[in-house]
C-alpha cells in the first residue's frame, strides 16, 4: 500500500529548517568563523527548544512519536516556523503517534448536491470546490469559464497542479505570476502530504509530477509548505484579457479536506467589467459535457 515516509519527512523537513537560521538569527553568539555545518548545529536547536541534543537528535532522525505538544512547540519556536510550517511539523507528529498508521478517511473525490447548489447560486463571482490535491471537484457557471483553460484537460477530475507543471506553455499564458504560482502548488501539496501521508492518489500525483517536471522537482525538494489562504490571483483569460482578483478561499467543516474559493473584484474596476465580459461569454459558449462542463 502506498504511503509517505513519515521518518524521511521529518528528517528532511527539520534539517532545511534548521539549515537557513544562522546562529546570529538565532539569538545565539557565532564563535569563530569557520562553522561546517550550514545554519544552526543541532545541540543549537536542543539549547533554544529546552531538550537535550540526544532528544533532539532522535527527532530530526524522524522520530516524533514520543514527542509531547509542548516539546514540538518549543522545537518550532527555536527554528523559527511561520504559522504553515509549525503546522506542518504538527501534522507530522500527529501522523507518527497515530497507533497502527491509523488513517484519516479518504479525501473526498465528489461534492454533496447542496454543494453545488450553493457554488451555482454564486451568480456574479467565479467560485469552485477543490480538494487538498488540487482536482477539481465542483465549479459555477463563470469557473468554467474563467479557468477554461485549466478545464480544457480531458481528464476528470481536472487538476490544477498537472496544468501548472505539465501543461507549463499555457500555465505561464495563464498565470500572470506563474513563478510564484509554481512555488505555491508545490508547499500546499506538501502541506497536504503531511496531514493525510496515506493518500495514494496524491502519493500517484506527487510521482507523476516528480517523473514529468524538473521544476516540481526542485520545489518539492525545497520542503516549503504553505497554507490555503486569501489573497490576489492576477490571471490573463484567453477571451477577456487581463484580470486581477481578490481570492478568499474558505475550509468547509462539514466536509473536511474540501475547500471553497471565490474570485472577486470590486465595482467599478477594469477587472469587474471583465467578469462582465467573460459571463456574457459563457453564457454563449456553455454546454454539456462529461464531468464538470466547460466553455469552448
């Protein structure tokens, strides 16, 4: 049965974290020049998170297991973790003490009936429901038509990391901040990794990325997570041009793993009287077709 290797995870997650803290970062005096280790030294990080270098060693091999809250805590603090990555190590721990490799039930491949009533009663704003794997699950009217060309893969359910690192000559079309773009499919991959390492479609999704992309390659490698948040998604559409949209992107508790993004912009501005536009356009192009429907 496929699953990720926790101990490897840990090992190589908290390594590169320790690695880009330098001693000075740190709060810690740099006696001497001359350091053969990249960043902190590991009895550094054991000082800062008040353990011994013996304890903190086991968890760097990858041992989690015993690990309290408290002393993970205490381990983020020293290396310094933004919200994303203290998370991260969080869900790795929580994973490793898991008795058996308990699993989390399977992330959700379809979307209740009300779900999609709720994304279609969404009129004015493009709006989808995706999971931590980046299918595609469920989309209105305008998605449809504003992510055409992520949809325009054959293959349901569409996925949005196969377009950006497989389909790279129209992502970079797309995506006006492709390299940011890039960065962040991978981390929030990798995030989804650490809280569900037994799921073998994202386990598959991973490797054909891994088998495809030099560039998921390197980002992967990186070990950066990042969480699904609001912010600005600057896209150039195929049909409308330029648009510059503000992303609130919301967890759904009553269907975990599965999150709803809506793509707005405020009246009166170039971006809202593309998305005038592009509805007057679906509105023409929409038809039927297996899965979720497309624009073309």
């Amino acid at each position: 049965m496929a699953t990720i290797d926790l101990r490897t995870e840990i090992k190589e997650f908290l390594s590169s974290r320790r690695a880009r803290i330098t001693p000075e970062q740190a709060g810690l005096p740099a006696y001497g020049g001359n350091r053969r280790v990249k960043g902190l030294r590991r009895e550094e990080v054991a000082l800062l998170a008040g353990v011994s270098v013996d304890y903190y060693v086991r968890m760097e091999r990858g041992s989690l297991a015993g690990a309290s809250d408290g002393v993970i805590d205490a381990v983020a603090s020293a290396l310094k973790l933004d919200e994303a990555e203290r998370d991260h190590l969080f869900h790795l721990a929580r994973q490793s003490r898991a008795p058996g490799g308990r699993r989390r039930r399977r992330p959700a491949v379809t979307v209740r009936p009300a779900l999609q009533q709720v994304l279609e009663a969404i009129t004015d704003a493009p709006a989808w429901i995706c999971n931590g794997r980046y299918d595609v699950l469920a989309t209105n009217h305008l998605a449809r038509a504003l992510f055409s060309p992520v949809l325009a893969d054959p293959r349901r359910p569409a996925n949005i990391a196969r377009f950006v690192y497989l389909d790279t000559q129209a992502a970079r079309t797309f995506f006006v901040d492709y390299d940011r773009i890039v960065c962040d499919v991978a981390a929030k991959l990798r995030m989804e990794a650490g809280r569900n390492p037994h799921d073998e479609e994202l386990i598959a999704l991973v490797g054909e990325l891994a088998t495809s992309s030099e560039l998921f390659r390197q980002r992967w490698a990186s070990q950066d997570v990042r969480l699904h948040r609001s912010g600005r998604k600057r896209l150039h559409h195929p049909v409308v041009g330029r648009l510059d949209l503000d992303v609130e992107a919301m967890e759904l508790p009553a269907d975990p793993g599965l999150l709803l993004t809506v793509y707005t912009a405020a009246a009166g501005t170039v971006t809202a009287d593309g998305l005038a536009l592009l509805a007057s356009w679906a509105a023409s192009q929409e038809r039927p077709a297996d899965g979720i429907r497309t624009p073309g």
